[in-house]
C-alpha cells in the first residue's frame, strides 16, 4: 500500500511539472495584457453604421433602382440636314446643292408624367427633326421647349394620349463620394443599358466647361449623353453628360450635371423661358498661377476674393478683396467649383449665408444674390455691364451697356469705357439685349454700332 501511494505521488509529480512545462514554453497565449495609459484612448472598433445590405458590391440590389429608371430613359435621335458639296453644274447654274441627313443619338430622362423630357444640348442642337423612342420601341417626334448652353441641359417634349414613367430629382447635394450609382442611357444605340459604378468625386471642373460635375466610374460612352445617374433608391441625381478620354470611349470615369443644377434649369425655362442666373460679384484667381504663389494664397483651402464687382451683391455686403470664402448656407467651399456649383442653383435674389476668413477672423455674412451684370458678347469679344445710375447720369442716356474690357484686335479703336447704344438701326438695353443681336453676326456680315462718350458725342463704327 505504501508502495502504491508513492507511485501515485510521483505520478502526480510528473504530471504536474509537463503541464507546467506545456503551459510556459510550448502552449501560445489566448490573451490580450491590458495597461492603463493616462494617455489618449486608442480604440480599434469602429462604429460606423454598415449598409442594411452588406457593404460588398454582392450584397448591394441595384434591380429597384434599375427597373424604375429603364422605363423612363429614352432614347433621342436628332436629324440635321447638312448641304453636300457643290457640283460643277449648281456652280455655274445656280441649282440647290443635295442635303443630306445627319443623325445624331443620344438619350433623355423623362421627368413628368405628361412627357416633358431633360437631355444635354450638345444631344438637340441645331435639330431639324427631333425624335424619341420609349422603353416600349414607341417613337414620338419632340419639341424643343428650351436650351441653356452653358450648363449643357435641354428641356424637350413630346405629347402622348397616356401618362408616361417619369424620375423624381433627387438632392444632389445630399450625395456622398463612394456612394453607390445606376448610369442608364443609350450609349452606340444599345437601348436601355444599366452600368453600375461609385461616385468618384463631387464639384469636379473641367477645364473646357464653366460647369460642376459629379465624376462617376460608371462606365459611360457615346449616346449615354442626356442620360440618367440614380442612386440605388432610383432617386434622379445627374444628369450623365461628358467623359474625357483620348480615344472618345470610357476610360475609366465620366461626368454628369447634379441634380439640383438640372432642375433649376428645367424650372426657370418652364416658368420664365431663360435660365435665371444668379452672381455672387466676385474674381479669384488660379490656385496654381505664379499670382497665387506671389500672394502665399497657393495653397488655401476656400476662395480667395481677389475683386469684388461693383454692384454686386458681394459689393452690397461688402466682401472685400483679401477675404477667403470657406461656406455658404453650412456647405464646405473648399475650391472653385464647390461655389460655382452651389451658386449654379440658386437665382437672383436669393439669400446665401456665406462664411469667411478675415484677418484670421471668422465671420458669416448674408449675400443677396444679384443677375449677371457683366458679359462677354459673341463674335466681337467685348466685355461689356449694365449701366449702373451714375452712368446713365453721365452719359445721359437711360438705355445701353458700357463697354469695359476688349480684345487686342479692337484696341486701336479707343473704345473702352464708351456706352453701346445700338447695333445697326437696333437699340441695345441691356447686356441680355446685346448678346442676342451681336449673336446674329455672320462671318461675311456687315453692321454698324453705335456708341456715346463722356461728352455726350456720337460715334459710328463699322464692323466687317
């Protein structure tokens, strides 16, 4: 018995020291050592709500959104009619030349149940026909309603006998970069085609185009132009317009007019038959220019005011040169174009909450935005303003636009800060007036303007 229990002794012993030897070199640690740190708090756990799909691109439905908005996408097709070359015999005879029909396609979003239609008008220009085609293959001549070349949308319309899908705009502004997005449209006349992608970028500038643009990844091509960019709720938030690419193709990335740009275009066209404009009344300059640099103002985040236009509403809330613009109604200004792109939707007379620095102060002061007081018109190149009181008061006149800015070719001729006051036997009143008759010159055309000096004399120029 005693020599049992000493056995078990020993046993016990040995069992004892390998579990020890196990658990201090062979067994790794299933532990985390804990030490209080006075410190900052590193925590790891993220608490970022998660999409109620998923947050893969496998677990994202994009079939709600896709199946709202393929019906309401239509496709657009604008005839020209273009002369061909003459033969020897219309030279010497005088025959009409040939015309010959030139089709352009594009796509468009219908955005009423009564068939009013958004789409570029790079899509509609210079039309001679305009047809659409449903989802359904029904095909519908279209009237131009209205254009607006500078943001590049179109409103057209075709009549129906029954109500038609349509897509609601959504908040532009509401968007998020790397949120999820549909590009519907047309692209090389395959009807109805859905790419998915993310949003890229917001307030994005092209160099060719006074425009902020959403930059998307959804691959777009030739013919998505007028097309749709939704979210995955099918809510309207651009309006699918330009890629950049040096093959004419998608390379990666593409760009559409927001939402709240577009609808404030289709708006003012509906309700007044012209975009309405509102201006801030400011200049800046270019972040990178040897200006910037010489200022120490290259590297700033926000707009530098660089001049305040007289007459503006920036001069009315007196803004000042040297302040940097950071906000507008709680929207970050960061660049250029995040106020452009906010401004774009607003109209003369609204009211903007605009934050500045000054002198390492910030302030908030409210800015009434007024109509463009300054233009630049077609064909001469003249830079020309409203008249303002005290110049109608100086050149005794009530009607007009002051020239204040023009090319080199024209310098010769001592015409700034003259007031223009008629083009050919037409009188001008305002800087509106003026680009739509100085639009009608042509390449061979002749006219005459009109203009007043200080002293009140006459003079005539001829322009060829």
């Amino acid at each position: 018995m005693k020599k049992i229990g000493s056995l078990l002794l020993v046993a016990v012993f040995a069992g004892a020291i390998t579990l020890g030897t196990y658990k201090l070199f062979l067994e790794k640690p299933g532990y985390t050592i804990v030490t209080q740190d006075n410190g900052t708090n590193l925590v790891t756990t993220s608490f970022t709500p998660t999409s109620a799909r998923g947050a893969g691109i496998n677990e994202v439905d994009f079939t709600t959104a896709a199946e709202k908005t393929v019906h309401a996408v239509v496709h657009v097709k604008n005839v020209t009619m273009s002369q061909g070359p003459a033969t020897l015999r219309e030279w010497f005879y005088g025959y009409g030349r040939n015309q010959r029909p030139q089709v352009g396609t594009g796509s468009g979003v219908i955005i009423s149940p009564d068939g009013y239609i958004v789409t570029n008008n790079h899509v509609i220009a210079n039309s001679d026909q305009l047809q659409v085609t449903l989802n359904n293959n029904k095909t519908y001549e279209a009237e131009v309603i209205g254009t607006d070349p500078n943001s590049d949308i179109a409103l057209i319309k075709i009549k129906t006998k029954r109500l038609l899908p349509y897509l609601a705009f959504g908040n532009s502004d509401e968007t998020k970069v790397g949120e999820w997005v549909l590009a519907v449209g047309n692209p090389f006349n395959l009807t109805s085609t859905v790419t998915a992608g993310i949003v890229s970028a917001k307030a994005r500038a092209l160099a060719s185009l006074d425009q902020s643009f959403i930059q998307t990844d959804a691959a777009v091509n030739p013919g998505n132009s007028g097309g749709a960019l939704v979210n995955t709720n099918g809510d309207l938030i651009g309006i699918n317009t330009a890629i950049t690419s040096q093959t004419g193709s998608y390379v990666g990335y593409s760009f559409a007019v927001p939402s709240n740009i577009a609808k404030k275009v289709v708006e003012d066209i509906m309700e007044y038959g012209n975009v309405q404009k509102g201006i801030l009344g400011i200049e800046t300059i270019p972040i990178n220019s040897p200006y910037a640099v010489e200022k120490g103002v290259h590297e700033i985040e926000g707009v530098y005011i660089a001049k305040v236009v007289e007459d503006s509403g920036a001069f009315d809330a007196e803004l000042l040169e040297g302040d940097i613009i950071v906000g507008v109604d709680n929207v970050d200004i960061r660049k250029y174009s995040d106020l452009t792109g906010y401004i774009s939707s607003k109209r003369p007379g609204d009211e903007l909450l605009v934050s500045i620095k000054r002198d390492k102060e910030l302030l908030e002061v409210p800015v009434t935005l007024k109509e463009r007081q300054t233009m630049v018109i077609p064909k001469l190149g003249f830079e020309i303003k409203n008249l303002t009181d005290k110049d109608k008061k100086t050149f005794k006149t009530k009607k007009g636009v002051k020239i204040i800015g023009v090319p080199e070719t024209f310098r010769a001729y001592d015409l700034e800060g003259k007031v223009l006051i008629s083009f050919g036997d037409e009188e001008i009143k305002d800087i509106q007036d003026a680009r739509v008759k100085f639009g009608r010159i042509t390449r061979y055309g002749r006219t005459s303007i009109t203009m007043l000096n200080e002293k009140g004399e006459i003079e005539r120029l001829i322009i060829q």
